[in-house]
C-alpha cells in the first residue's frame, strides 16, 4: 500500500510520512491506494490489444469502484479511531 502511495504522490508522502502520527498515516496510505482511473486505462488497452476478456476487465473495473468507495470511508475511521 505505502508503495503505491509513494509512486503517485511522490514528495508529499515522503514529508508526510516524517510529520503525521501513525493513524494519519495509514489513513493517507488508504486514501492513496484507490486505483480506479489506473484499472480503467489498463483495461481499456488489454481488451482492445485483444489480450483481456471483457467480463475480466468489468471485474477489475468493479473492484475499482469499491476500492473508492470504502477506502476513503474506512480511511476515516482508521483516524478517529487512532488505530
């Protein structure tokens, strides 16, 4: 998870990560791991090189969509709940 938010964010992560508390972090790490537009933009290109099904790419898309859903939800009560 903090990987993927380092890559997309870059240097505010790596500053955030000194001065946030560790639920601060873990709810930035969440917020950052929602990787809808990514999943439709290597869907996109697998179905039309004919290399991914259609019903595979609606799952990953699906997941997609629920990651953005819950994440920043669960994001929240990571921080209030000081876990």
């Amino acid at each position: 998870m903090a990987s993927g938010a380092v890559g997309e964010l870059g240097p505010i992560v790596l500053i955030a990560l000194r001065e946030l508390s560790v639920p601060d972090r873990r709810a930035l790490a969440l917020n950052a791991s929602t990787g809808l537009p990514l999943i439709v933009a290597v869907t996109t290109l697998g179905i039309a090189a004919g290399e991914m099904r259609t019903s595979t790419a609606a799952g990953l898309v699906g997941a997609g969509m629920m990651s953005v859903l819950v994440y920043p939800g669960l994001a929240g009560m990571v921080r209030r709940a000081r876990l």
